[in-house]
C-alpha cells in the first residue's frame, strides 16, 4: 500500500459523489419533463436515474504482492459502475387540456418523486463532506510525519 492510498480512495469517492449529486439535480431538473425521447413515434416522459458504484480494485502492483502472502487485497476506492434507469411506472395525471393527454385525458408524468430526490440528495452531500474530512485528515497525518522527519 503506498504512501497515497488513502487520498486516492478519497478521490474516488469524491469523483464519484459528485457524479450522483449531478445525477440527482438532473433528475430534479426534468421531474415534469414529459417529452424526454421519442420511441416508436411516441413521447416518453423523463425517466429518473440512479448511479451504481462498486469497489475499484488497487494497482496490479498491490494486489500481486497481497497474493504473495500479505492476505487478500483491500479495496481502492469506489467507482461509478452504471447509471441506470429506475423501471417504476409513470405517474399519471387527470388533464385533458394537456396537448400529451392520451385519449382518455390522461398524462404520463415521470417518475420522478422530488422528496426521494432531496433526500437522496442530501445523503449525497454529507458523504462529499465525509470524503473531504478524510482527505484532510489523511492530509494532516502526512504533514505531521514530514515534522517530525525534520
């Protein structure tokens, strides 16, 4: 394990934060988009997304001297491992003035719920705000350890 393992794990985890957080304002941004793409000669309404991660294996380096004795190979981070799109049906919504109202006044509204959205949200963002105490602090550690080789 080297001497930035730590911050790099941050990183990720950082990168990755960031990537849900814009997910999310994305999903919040179409919640009442109701002509997102065209499929079969029909509007579709938005449909939200989520992100994925997984755990990001270390360096080649690393694991090859874990399998030669030092035990099984941590983890070196998190990555994105797909955006995907959630299957919940559309809401519909009673409004015959709606030029997307099917013929029964009908509108097929997205799935997006904007409370699930802010919570997710903010879970999102304190993990940003954990990730970044812990690079500070991995940071501080490096700084205390080039004192005291002073």
């Amino acid at each position: 394990m080297g001497l930035f393992t730590g911050m790099n794990i941050s990183g990720s985890a950082l990168t990755a934060e960031r990537l849900r957080m814009d997910v999310i304002s994305s999903n919040m941004a179409n919640a009442d988009t109701t002509r997102a793409e065209k499929v079969n000669g029909q509007w579709v309404p938005y449909r939200r997304k989520m992100v994925a991660f997984s755990t990001q294996p270390l360096s080649f380096r690393d694991q090859l001297a874990a399998a030669a004795g030092q035990g099984g190979a941590p983890d070196g981070g998190v990555r994105v491992s797909a955006i995907v799109e959630d299957d919940t049906p559309f809401k519909l919504v009673y409004d015959p003035s709606n030029p997307d109202a099917g013929p029964d006044g009908y509108v097929r509204m997205p799935n997006v719920n904007p409370l699930n959205e802010m919570v997710d949200l903010m879970s999102a963002t304190r993990s940003y705000e954990a990730n970044v105490t812990v690079l500070n602090a991995n940071k501080s550690m490096l700084m205390k350890a080039l004192q005291i080789g002073r």
